[in-house]
C-alpha cells in the first residue's frame, strides 16, 4: 500500500480509504443482525491488514459511524494510527453544527475526528449555507479550536463551477468529489486542488466509476491484461494530486480486486498508456458521429434533462455495453434531488434550445429518445443522502 500526502492537512493517507457506506444495515433479525455486525468487523479488519489507515464514512450513512464505534476498540489498530473522515451536511446553526459533531464523535467512540467534510456542497445555495457568518462554519472552527476536529474538507457531486468556486473560498484543506476514467469533467478542480495544495479524496472510483466490478466482457477484453478496476486506478493514482480512492467495500474480499495497483502510483507506463488510448478509441469507434464530448455547451435545458449524463451513459452502454450501469445512473433522474439533479429524458419537447449549442451538431433529442428507451426502467433511489 502506498500513502500519499492529503494536501495541506499534511496527513498521510493510504491510496486507498475504506468508504464505510455500505455496512450499515436495516430492521434485521437478531441472527442476521449479529451475522452484520461481524462482517463489518472483517472488513474494515481486513481493510486495516492490507494497509489501509484512513476510514470514511457519514452522518448520513444509516448506523455506520455507530459500527465503527462498536468495533473500534477490537480493531488491530491504535487509535492515533487511523485516521477517521466524517461528514455532516451544512447546518442552519453553529450550534446544531456543533450538537451533530458531538453526536458523530459520541457514537464513534472517539475524542477527536481527523478530518471532517461538510457533506454535499452540491449547489450555490448550500456553498453560502456552508460558509455564512454566524452559520454551521462557526460551529466546526469552535470544534477546531478545542481539538475536537483536525481539518476541514468538503464533499460534493455538485456542476464543477461550484467546485471550483467552493474550492476557492479557502476555508477547505480537502475536496471529496467524482472523477474518473469515465467521467473526466471535474479534471479542473483536480489541478486547483493541486495548485491550492488541497487533499483529493475520489468518491468511489470502482462503483460510482462504471460499477466496473461487474464490468461487462467487452470492457474486460479492451482493457486486458488489466482489469477494468485496475487501470481505472492506475489512471487515477498515476495523477499525483490525487490522493486516495474510496472504495465502498461491503465484505472483506472485496478489496481483494483493488490490491495489485495498491502499490503502483507512478506515472503511466507505454503499455497502461496504450490501454486509455484503445478504449478512447474503442468509445470513439463505436459511437462514430454519435459520440457525446461531455462538454456541457449544451445546458441549459428548459426541461431541466441533464443532457450530457444523458449522453454518456449512452456513450458507455453503446461502447462498452455497460447498460446496467446506465439503467443504474438513468432511473436516479427525477429521484436524487441536488445530489443527482435532472428529469429523465422524456421530458424532451423538442424545443431545439440546446441544437446551435452543440459543437458536435449532434441530433440531440433523438438520442435522448434512445438512450430512454434503453435505459428507463424502475426508479432508483440513492443509498444515503
Ligand atoms: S430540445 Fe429537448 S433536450 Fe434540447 S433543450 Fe429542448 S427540451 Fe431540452
Ligand atoms: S453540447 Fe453536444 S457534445 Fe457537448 S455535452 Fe451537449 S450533447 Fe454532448
């Protein structure tokens, strides 16, 4: 396992974080309950045997602060060796701010939170939320001062001109966000993180990223002798501003498939080069004078569709048959409130707004037709907020 620098908190994170949102567990017998508890033990025992320090995980994300509370003190590590990211959405008050730190160190079992994120700066309004005078920034800079958090970040799945713009405020030493090989958009905030010397944390670069551990036989084949997972990795950590990768394992031998570039974060070799290259090119060729640039020229719609995720869930599932990825993203439209905004593209009037708008000319409202008949299927609702 290599450990990387997380920006100016001068912590020293492992590449990869253990993403602790998918432990939690619901209503479960008290047999399926106890089986619950020890599977979270294993896997965050085992994310700790393969070198793992840093654990992340949220307010919002059901019981989990309250699992690594409960297994904390049986783990094989010291407390001050760990160290702990949690996140709490903005707050209208410094109090309640403050009132929810407590609560995340209380069930945690900890006296202090390393790094603490503002969980889902997704728009302008919770950016002037996050940091107006006398609001939720005032409880977190009081928790600062008697030590009770370390260093602040922020969480976001927000356009990347609020990323940039949040980034900007200084008040943050670290930014948890997407960016991957298959969505590129955020690569602007990815170097001001660089030049601000900020922390990068990337949001679940495996499932988030394509669900590229059930990739399909085509991406396997293009990405050979690598896996999908694999060179996604290597994409990200061969980039030095990037600092770790959460990966949201919910049993202990799901981290197995991430080991083999665990310790690989040197810069791209010929042959992983000559792998990014075939699949841009594979999408390319595939998509031949359909193929969406994600530029984002064409927003926005008055229908309020989101027409390049559209578009590139399209771009995967025609290129790479990742239609259940798609099908996944897809019917989170009109579900996922700020965190996943948009309607599903049946919403298309055929107003032709968004045509002049479009470098690649594209005939946009007939591929959104298509991309909805491929991908519409029952809603989808997020897995926390
Ligand atoms: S043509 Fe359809 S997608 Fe384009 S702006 Fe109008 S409603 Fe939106
Ligand atoms: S403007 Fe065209 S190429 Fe760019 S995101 Fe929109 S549809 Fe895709």
């Amino acid at each position: 396992m290599q450990y990387r620098r997380f920006g100016r908190t001068n912590l020293k994170i492992s590449v990869l974080t253990f993403g602790a949102m998918r432990i939690p567990f619901g209503d479960l017998s008290p047999e399926e309950r106890k089986r619950a508890e020890e599977n979270a033990f294993l896997t965050m025992k085992r994310a700790l045997e393969v070198g793992v320090n840093h654990f992340e995980t949220a307010r919002g994300y059901g019981n989990s602060e309250h699992l690594i509370g409960m297994w904390l003190p049986h783990l094989p590590v010291r407390r001050e060796e760990l160290i702990i990211t949690t996140k709490i959405a903005p707050t209208q008050s410094a109090d309640e701010m403050r009132r929810y730190i407590d609560e995340s160190c209380q069930r945690m079992g900890i006296t202090y939170i390393d790094n603490l994120d503002i969980h889902g700066i997704n728009t302008y309004e919770l950016l002037e939320l996050s940091v107006r005078k006398g609001g939720c920034l005032d409880g977190i800079r009081q928790a600062m001062k008697e030590g009770i958090v370390r260093h602040l970040g922020f969480s976001t799945h927000a356009p990347l001109e609020v990323i940039l713009d949040t980034m900007r405020t200084g008040e943050f030493e670290s930014v948890n966000l997407h960016y991957y090989y298959f969505n590129q958009r955020n690569y602007p905030a990815i170097r001001l993180a660089e030049e601000l010397d900020m922390g990068v944390l990337i949001i679940s670069p495996t499932d988030k990223g394509g669900q590229l551990h059930i990739a399909p036989e085509k991406l396997r084949q293009v990405t050979a002798p690598y896996t999908p997972i694999e060179i996604n990795q290597r994409f990200l950590l061969s980039d030095p501003a990037v600092t770790t990768l959460t990966v949201g394992a919910g049993k202990p031998e799901e981290w197995d498939a991430h080991l083999r570039m665990a310790d690989r974060v040197e810069p791209l070799t010929p042959e992983e080069q000559a792998i990014l290259q075939r699949m841009d090119m594979t999408m390319k060729q595939a998509l031949g004078d359909t193929y969406c640039s994600y530029c984002f020229e064409c927003l926005p719609c008055p229908e309020d569709i989101h027409i390049p995720e559209v578009l590139r869930l399209r771009n995967m599932a025609k290129a790479f048959d990742m239609v259940e990825f798609g099908k996944f993203r897809y019917n989170l439209f009109g579900n996922g409130g700020h965190w996943f905004p948009g309607v599903q593209a049946d919403a298309c009037t055929d107003c032709g707004d968004c045509l002049p708008r479009c470098p690649l000319k594209l005939n946009i409202p007939a591929l959104l037709r298509e991309t909805h008949e491929m991908l519409t299927g029952a809603p989808v609702k997020r897995l926390w907020r």
